[in-house]
C-alpha cells in the first residue's frame, strides 16, 4: 500500500489562494503517485472560522482523487482555534474527508495489513495507558496524531509546550509508524520499533519556516516502511535578503537570485548610519518593486543603528578604510562574514564614541 502524508496546512480565508492551491498540488501529488490513502495530520485549517468558510473547497480539491483513494483528517489544535462554544466539528461536512475527532482514540482497519490508530489533539495525552487501545491486529499500525516528541524541537512557551506526545506511547502501542503532525519542521528519525515522521507544514505559514515545504509519501510492505520526501513547490519557501548599509547611507543587498511570487521574504537590514531618513525611502523603493514578486514581505531593521558623525570620525574612516582593502582576502561565498565584520567593528567604535561623551 502507498499512502501520502501532510500536515499543517493551515487553510485560511485570508491566504485563500495560496493555501488552496498547496492543498490541489496535495491532491494532485496523491493522485500522481496512485496513493491509496490520504493523511492529514491535524491544521488543516488555520481556525475554526477559516473551516466555516473554506470546509467545501477542502472537500471539493478531493474530488479529484480516483474514487477508491480514502481520506483521513485528523484534527489539530487550530481546528478548535476561536471554537464556540456549542461548536462541534463533527457537525461540518468535508466532502470524501473521513474525520478522525473521537478522542481519546479510535482505529481505523484500512486493509488486511495496515490499521490506522488516530489520536486527535488533546493538550495532555499523559493518561494513554489508561485508553484500553485494542490490541494490534494488522502487521503495520500507523499512529496518527498531532502533538510534540521532545528532543526533537524546543519545549518552550507557548503551543509547543503542551500535548506532548512521549515516546514510550508509541512503544506501549506497538506503533510501526507515528505520521504526526504540529511541529513545523520536517523531521524522521526511526526511535526503537517505531519510524516518528513530522512532514512538517505544508506551506510557509509563519516567519523563519526555511527550506522547501514538503510532504511524505509511504510505501509499505517493509520493514521498516519507505518514506519518502515531495517538495511542494506551490507552497514557495521563506527567503532572508540580507541587505548591508554603509555609514553614507548606501544599501547593498544580498539577496537570492530569484524569487517566486508563493515566497515569504524578509528583509534584514544591518549597519550603521549617519541619518536614518535616507535608508528608510530606499528600503520604501526596495519593498514596493519586491512585493510585486513574492505573497508575503517583512522588513527586519533591528540591527541597523544611527550613530551620529560615524561617517567623518576619524577611528571609523581608518577602520573602513581597512576593511575595504580585506575585500579580496574573502571569496564569495565569505561575503556575509566580512560584512558582518564591519558591523561588529563598527559596534565597537559606537561603544568607544559613547563613552567619551
């Protein structure tokens, strides 16, 4: 059996567009690759009003799916975001989407050797041995939930601080496959019997999610089960331009040759200035001809600092008179260093200037 996995989509009416069509390539992924089951880990959607208006394009990207393909969707903790209180998911259709939302657990027999246990998000699933889960009946069972493995990202305030899932549940389950979704980041790694596999979101959703989004395509039939990698690349990527400022005001930007128009860039913004006036109408001139080519940009000016007379003093003359004669000293690919090289010894000479006034 062939089964893909996704997780964290985060469907939202503001995004419409975008998000939709990260789920159709999805879809058309599932159908390309003849997968007979699709998983969705949990977030599908970014909130629960976002499922009030977008639930009938979910359901109608899937009729595409050769009619014996069969669709699970786990809920996440967004699905609940700004929930009613009398709101029931269960109350909501999603087309060919089979919703997994009885909790603690239920499982899913898929075929003679394949069981799905489903686990929808709860932030504490601590009381797992007490679930009276049925013992394993088929040779592979895939534990499907969406929570948080510590060791495999931080555990710090916030989302990730809550439903963690230990890793003894997947042992206690005799899990083959643990296809979880919350955590952002693509992650596998096999942990005693059991393959932990975290497709990560599905598109770029927030800040700092580098690297291509992706999904997971399973085969089954070993041991331990094949996983592999699909960039999604309707999702684009999260793109840092580095932008490097001189004490004249000139800007020098580093950024990647080519942006697409699904990319969320931000823009870092370094250096030290004399006036800061001019920097910002450039930076304005730079923003408008960017966003006509990516979905989404941010512009990060927390390491560029004015510090008044850098451009006449003395010691900051002969200190970027030596740094540009360094210039050749560094190849290409050590741009960034000598840049940053000036920042750091221009840092200094603020700290010096300061504390002789």
């Amino acid at each position: 059996m062939k089964f893909l996995l996704c997780s964290d989509l985060h469907l939202s009416a503001d995004e419409k567009d975008y998000s939709l069509s990260v789920l159709n390539e999805i879809v058309t992924l599932c159908r390309k690759e003849k997968c007979g089951v699709l998983l969705f880990a949990g977030d599908v959607f970014d909130s629960w009003k976002d499922m009030e208006v977008l639930r009938n394009n979910f359901g109608h990207a899937l009729e595409s799916l050769p009619a014996d393909c069969i669709v699970y969707f786990l809920p996440g903790n967004h699905e609940e975001l700004r929930k009613p209180n009398q709101g029931k998911l269960e109350s909501f259709e999603f087309g060919r989407a089979r919703l997994l939302s009885s909790k603690p657990f239920s499982v899913q027999p898929l075929n003679a050797e394949v069981e799905i246990l489903a686990i929808p998000f709860q932030k504490d699933y601590s009381g797992y041995r007490d679930w009276a889960v049925p013992p394993k009946e088929k040779q592979l069972r895939i534990l499907l939930a969406h929570g948080t493995v510590p060791g495999i990202a931080y555990m710090g305030p916030g989302e990730e601080s809550d439903s963690v899932l230990d890793e003894d549940m997947f042992t206690f389950f005799k899990a083959d496959i643990a296809a979880l979704g919350h955590l952002h980041g693509n992650y596998v790694m096999q942990k005693g019997a059991t393959l932990i596999a975290y497709p990560g979101s599905a598109r770029v959703w927030r800040e700092g999610e580098t690297d291509p989004r992706k999904i997971f395509i399973c085969v089954t039939g070993t041991i331990p089960p094949v996983l592999e990698p699909a960039i999604l690349h309707s999702a684009g990527e999260y793109r840092i331009v580095p932008i490097y400022v001189s004490p004249g005001g000139q800007l020098q930007i580093k950024g990647p040759q080519s942006i697409s128009a699904a990319d969320y860039v931000r823009l870092d913004v370094s250096g030290f200035v004399e006036d800061e006036t001019g920097v910002t109408h450039a930076l304005e001139k730079i923003k408008i001809e960017l966003e006509k080519k990516c979905r989404k940009l941010a512009i990060n000016k927390d390491r560029l600092s004015v510090l008044s007379g850098v451009s006449t003093h003395p010691l900051a003359l002969r200190f970027l008179r030596k740094w540009e004669e360094a210039a050749a000293n560094y190849a290409s690919q050590r741009a960034e260093v000598y840049e940053l090289a000036r920042i750091k010894g221009l840092g200094i000479l603020k700290e010096i200037m300061e504390s002789h006034k």
